[in-house]
C-alpha cells in the first residue's frame, strides 16, 4: 500500500503533452490542404491521410529539432526533406507526369522533374506543412515550447503511422486518382527512388549540422506588422510559380521562371533569417509572420472559386472564418502575454 501510494506524485507530476500533438497534427494538414483550397469539403475523407502524412511528419521534424536543440533553418531543412519524401517516393507527383486538366504537363519538365512544379512544392511544403504549423503550435502552447512532446512509445507509434499513411497516400494517389484523371500508368525509375533517398538523407545531416545556425543574437529586427505585410507578399507571390502551370501565356522559357522562383525564395529566407535571429524577435512577430502567410494561403483559392461546386465554396468559406477567428483569438493572447514583459 505504501509502495503504490509513493508512486501517486511521479505519476501525477508527468507532463502531458496530448494537446500540442493533437494540435499539431490537425493544424499540419488544416493550414497546408484545407485552406488551400487543396483538400476542399467534397473530399474532406482525405483529411486522414493527411494528418498521418503531414501532421505526423510535421511533429516527427519538430520533435527532431528540440531534440538538437536546433533553431528554424535546421526545421526548414527537415520540412524540405518531408516535401523531397512525399514527391519522389510516396506520391511522386515531381516525377511523374503532371496530369492535372488544363495543366501544362511539359512546361517546366526536364530530365524526367517538374522542375517548376517541384520548387514550388519544396517551398509549399515546408513552410505551409511544416514551419508555420509547428510555430502556431508552439504559440498557442507556449510554455511547452521547449519541451519534448513525444516519448519512445510516441516515436514508434508516429513511425508506423506516418509509414501507414504514406502507403495509403501512394495508393490513393497513383493507384485510384491519377487513372481517373486519365493519366498514363507511371513507374518510376529506380534511380529516381534513391536519388529522393539521397536527398532526404543529405538534408537530414545538414539540418543536424546547422542546428546552432538562427540561434539569438543582440539586435533589433523589424516591427511585427512590417514582418506579417511581408510573409503575406511573399507568400502569395509564392503562389504565381505554380500558376505558370494553368495560365494560357506562362512566362517563357520556364528557365526563366525557375530562376525567379529561386530568388524570390533566397530572399525570404534572407529577410526571415535575418529578423528572426535577433534577440528583439517576439511572439508577436512569430505570430504575424504566421497569420501574414496562412493569408497567403487561403486568399489563393479566390481566385478560381467561382468554379467550384457550391458545398465547396460554403465549405471554403467555414473553414476560412474558422481560421481568422482562431488567429484573431491568439492573437489577442498573446499580446496580453507580451504587454507584461514590455512594461519591465
């Protein structure tokens, strides 16, 4: 009797950690294919496959970089490597010929890669899937930041998940979507395959070996406002890349889009790793930044939502003002948390 009494306390004083990893897992693929416009209400079922793909993959890189006590460019590289994973090996959709209505399937395609096409998914992918979700996350559970959400139990779990849902993900879409979009069977090349390997395992080690690169530094970064305006710009001038694919006149040779691409990209990462890296960098920049690009996303999908079918557009609109409220509720936190440490 004894014996279990004492063990009450250790048990009781365990963390938990469900919340933030449920958060994040929903949050994950909610940001990224949902608000997109991506994943719409007609097929919300795929949502979860979504959740064991990108929620998972998300806590999986975040849980990776607590772990090395790492800073945001060592996650950035780790959500490359998930976007690198779900192009080349799970739903190879960088690969195999783009089989989308009214796409241009050649442009930007070369050496067997949508070379257009996968920019812009690398970039996409790892800052909708994983870099803004996780410090949303971390947001809203703040004083858990620091700490690691998963045990080795959790890890296992998350491993077979996400090698679950990949599965499913491949199958549903090389296996049941692509055929009834009246795309051509695609077998990849092995060297296709073990290049993605090769890939996701550089990424992994540079993302190790820059974990010290971002880390705070004395100096003053730019005001929060400044910061949410230009993750907004940014982010939508992000989505033109991947109009070249469906506009009648894409910008010619697609060379040239690529470079542009490439450069719009190099100079966010310079903006944000410059700003993000000095000490004056607050939660509410982090919150600006985040809400600035998550506008980005979800304001896209206006612009063809006319030709959706009305379940929808209603659903798009929910989902939307679900979003605005959420953010309009934590923003409001934490500027009540923020107004405390600004008066000392």
């Amino acid at each position: 009797m004894t014996t279990e009494n004492s063990l009450l306390p250790l048990k009781e004083s365990r963390p938990r950690f469900a919340a933030p990893i449920w958060a994040l897992l929903l949050l994950a693929p909610f940001l990224a294919e949902v608000l997109s416009g991506s994943t719409r209400t007609s097929i919300l079922f795929v949502f979860i496959p979504e959740v064991m793909v990108w929620g998972v993959g998300a806590l999986l890189t975040r849980e990776l970089v607590r772990r090395w006590k790492a800073g945001g460019v060592s996650l950035l590289l780790l959500g490359l490597a998930l976007s690198v994973a779900e192009e080349f090996i799970i739903q190879q959709t960088s690969i195999a010929p783009l089989p989308f209505a009214g796409a241009h399937a050649d442009y930007g395609r070369a050496g067997g890669i949508n070379l257009v096409y996968l920019l812009f998914m690398l970039g996409y992918e790892s800052v909708w899937v994983v870099v803004v979700p996780v410090q949303v996350t971390e947001l809203i559970f703040a004083r858990r930041r620091e700490a690691l959400w998963l045990r080795r139990r959790g890890w296992i779990v998350c491993v077979i998940a996400f090698l679950l849902g990949s599965r499913i993900a491949w199958y549903g879409w090389t296996q049941q979507a692509r055929p009834r979009l009246g795309a051509a069977p695609y077998h990849p090349p092995t060297a296709m395959i073990a290049g993605g390997l090769a890939a996701i395992v550089v990424l992994m080690g540079l993302a190790y070996m820059l974990r010290d690169v971002g880390h705070r530094a004395a100096g003053r970064t730019a005001p929060a406002w400044l910061a949410g305006l230009i993750a907004l710009v940014m982010g939508g001038g992000w989505f033109i890349l991947i109009g070249q694919l469906f506009i009648p006149n894409p910008v010619q040779p697609w060379v040239k889009a690529l470079v542009a691409g490439a450069a719009w990209a190099g100079l966010a990462l310079l903006l944000f790793l410059w700003w993000t890296s000095r000490s004056a960098w607050s939660d509410v920049h982090r919150f600006c930044a985040c809400w600035g690009t998550t506008l980005a996303c979800q304001s896209m999908p206006y612009i063809t939502i006319r030709s959706w079918p009305t379940l929808d557009v209603i659903g798009k609109a929910v989902f939307d003002g679900f979003a605005v409220l959420g953010f309009l509720w934590l923003g409001r936190r934490i500027l009540r948390q923020e107004r405390p440490k600004a008066a000392l």
